[in-house]
C-alpha cells in the first residue's frame, strides 16, 4: 500500500513539475520576445503597453466575453451599470469576428437613426473595423459627448452598406416604462436590467393598482441587453412563490450555484395572469426571467426565441497604482441553466407561442362605406358625418398597438386568460 501511495504521489508531483516546467518555458519564451522588441525595434517603444497588449491578446483566444479592462473601460462599465453613460445606445456582441446589434436602447441616438437588432457593424467612422475586438469597436464608438460619429452597417435582404451619421449624447436609461392598457392590463417594458430595474417595477405596479384593479399583466422584455444578474432574480421574485430561479455551473461542478426566489420581497400579484414578451435581442438577464417564469408555468411566453447569452462573466478588478486607478479582467467563469436544467447559452428561450413581428394592414387603408357610393342615398347629409369622423385621429396607444403585432397578441391573451 506504501509502495501505491508513494508512486501516486510521484506521479502527481511529476504532472505538477511537468506543467508548471512547460509554463515557465512559455513564459521564458515571452520574456524573449519582450527583450528583442525592446532592444531591437526601430524605435522607443512602451513596455507597458506591450505588456497590456499581451495581455489584451491572451484574452482574446477565449471567448467574445472574456476580455481585458483598462482603466478608462473599466469605470465606463460601472457607468453603464448605474444606467447613466455617453454614447449611442448601442449594445454590441461580437461573433466569429463580425460585429453584431443585440439591441438599440430605446430613446437614444442609435434607436431614433432606425439601427436594429442583428444590423452587422462595418464601418466606424468610414474605416473597416476588420480585425479589432469587441472592446476595441466599442471604443471607437465612445467619444466625446455631442460629437459626430459615422456607421457603416450591413443589414440582412439589404443591398450595399446603410450609413448612419449619429451624434454621441450622455445616455440616460429609465429602466421601466409602464401603462394600463385596456383600462386594467398593466403593460410594463423593462429596458435594462440595472441597479433600478426591481424598484422600479414594483413602483410602477404600486402606481397602476391606484387607478384600477389588474386583470393581467404583461412584462416586456423585448431588445432588453440584460444586466445584472441580482436584478434578474429579483425581479424574478416579483412574481414566483417560491424554488430556483436560475443556476450556474462552472469548470468544477462543485462550485455549482443556485440562486432560489428571494422571500424578503412583497409578492402581491403572484396569482395576476401574465404574459412575457421575448425576441431575438433579449439576453442574458432577460433570458433568466424569461426562463425562471416560463419553467414555473408563471407566466406565457410569447414572441420569437431569445438570443442565448447564457454565460458568466466576472469581474476581477486589479488595482495598478493610486494614480492609475483600478484596471482588471472580465472572465467567462460559469454558464446559465433554467430550474429545469436547461443551459441558456447558444440557445435561447424558445417562447410557448411562437408569434413574428408584423402589424394590421387594416390601418393602413382608407375605410369606406354606404356613403362613400357614387350618387348614394343621403350623400351629402353623411358627407358632412363622415368628415368629422375622419377628424378623429387613432390614438397614439391604438396607433402603437396596430404597428406592434406582438403586443396585440399578448393583450388578446390576456383578455383570454382573465375571462377564463
């Protein structure tokens, strides 16, 4: 038994002096190249930044998430996060090289030019962006606030290159949009989920319950980016009595976590019909509730299947220098999978009623009638009827219903839903 023991232990200390003899030998080999350059380049050249561009490169090899953080870019994230930033309002991902849309955020430059979810991003600035980075995209997209910046994107059954010129603004994002939509249907678009997204909600629902008693409910988690993951399980909470709400594996399966439904949080609207709206654009944290609801048969999801970012990134902040300010890492360490097990990543949420985006043809034609016949009966006595009918526009809720396809569907449901 001693002799088993003491060969087990051999063998491991080898494969230990094995691999760390092999990184010693890579790392002797970048150290090499480090002097060469710095002794033999044509000119002077910054250590640090050959240094930080290494570092840039190791990142790179793993994933579109996992990157390097400077400085400047890591105080920008913890902008985005408390949901004030400047920019276009863009939220970009980046696969196989291409430079894709996940969604424009409502309200923002990028939104009112008309960019769309899955548009390819070319061009920056009438520059090929061939080559770079997610990171080193999105920062030639950042820039002073009210300067210009030009687009150049590729949009699918679009011939040739579609230019945008936008002017870069200080984005504000209100996390919630909300109104009561048939007089007692609470409709609630959440745009993102950041430090706000829960109270947010809860303050909007508090709001509609004083005008009238709910019949349902619809969430909006359409082009919602995601954000941060103890939002998602909040809001999860919002609406779920109790049981998991999402778990996440990493490379040891022991490190397995599950985050359950947060009972310190008022569930007043648990028995509330409810509908979700999903598309192609919601990720992540959208992609979370989405599927906590959808596997506790709480709510019916309704749209077109989610983008399937089901991955965890952590942020591991390295502190430089007093003077430097905090740089770090984010790193791919974990993935998503719904209470039932089910891995979100490269999958998406597939909604319980598939329904594509379209609108009523029907308000976008003149209605006639008996009057409107060539010499009809009481012509010009209905003339006078008709004209101030036609004064009455459609509503601006009635004009948005027509045009949103989806969310016409949900409403019906509801309706349905509540009636039963």
């Amino acid at each position: 038994m001693k002799i088993i023991v003491t060969i087990l232990l051999f063998l491991t200390i080898g494969s230990a002096f094995t691999v760390t003899k092999s990184r010693y030998e890579e790392l002797e080999l970048f150290n090499k190249i480090l002097y060469l350059i710095e002794g033999q380049y044509y000119r002077k050249v910054d250590t640090k930044k050959l240094v930080e561009g290494a570092i840039k490169g190791m990142m790179d090899t793993l994933d579109p998430h996992s990157a390097f953080l400077t400085k400047d870019f890591f105080k920008k994230m913890q902008d985005d996060t408390d949901g004030e930033f400047g920019g276009l309002g863009i939220e970009v991902t980046q696969k196989d090289g291409v430079l894709y849309v996940v969604t424009p955020i409502d309200d923002t430059p990028a939104f009112r030019a008309g960019i769309q979810s899955k548009d390819k991003i070319v061009e920056i600035n009438h520059e090929s962006i061939l080559g770079l980075t997610l990171d080193q995209s999105i920062e030639k997209m950042k820039g002073k606030e009210g300067s210009k910046i030009h687009l150049g994107i590729s949009r699918e059954g679009v011939k040739g290159l579609k230019h945008f010129n936008l002017k870069r603004e200080k984005i504000k994002i209100k996390p919630v949009k909300f109104e009561l939509l048939e007089n007692n249907i609470a409709y609630i678009r959440l745009i993102q989920f950041q430090r706000r997204a829960t109270s947010s909600i809860q303050s909007a629902l508090k709001k509609m319950k004083k005008k009238n008693k709910l019949k349902g409910i619809i969430l909006d988690l359409r082009s919602n980016p995601g954000g941060l993951l103890d939002q998602a399980v909040d809001v999860s909470s919002l609406f779920l009595k109790e049981g998991v709400v999402v778990s996440t594996e990493a490379r040891d399966p022991s490190n397995k976590v599950i985050h359950y439904v947060k009972k310190k949080i008022d569930q007043k609207d648990l028995e509330t019909p409810m509908v979700v709206l999903i598309n192609g654009a919601s990720a992540s944290a959208s992609e979370i509730v989405a599927g906590a609801l959808q596997d506790h048969k709480r709510a019916i999801l309704l749209g077109t299947r989610s983008f399937g970012k089901g991955s965890v990134q952590t942020i591991i902040p390295f502190q430089k220098s007093n003077s430097e300010g905090t740089a770090g890492i984010r790193l791919t360490t974990a993935r998503y999978y719904t209470p039932s097990g089910i891995s979100i990543q490269g999958k998406g949420i597939v909604p319980d009623i598939i329904v594509e985006q379209g609108t009523f043809e029907s308000f976008n034609y003149k209605r006639y009638s008996e009057s409107d016949l060539k010499d009809s009966l009481d012509k010009e006595e209905n003339k006078k009827t008709n004209q101030d009918a036609d004064k009455e526009a459609v509503s601006e809720k009635e004009e948005r219903l027509a045009k949103d396809f989806q969310l016409q569907r949900a409403l019906d449901l509801i309706k349905g839903l509540s009636l039963y």
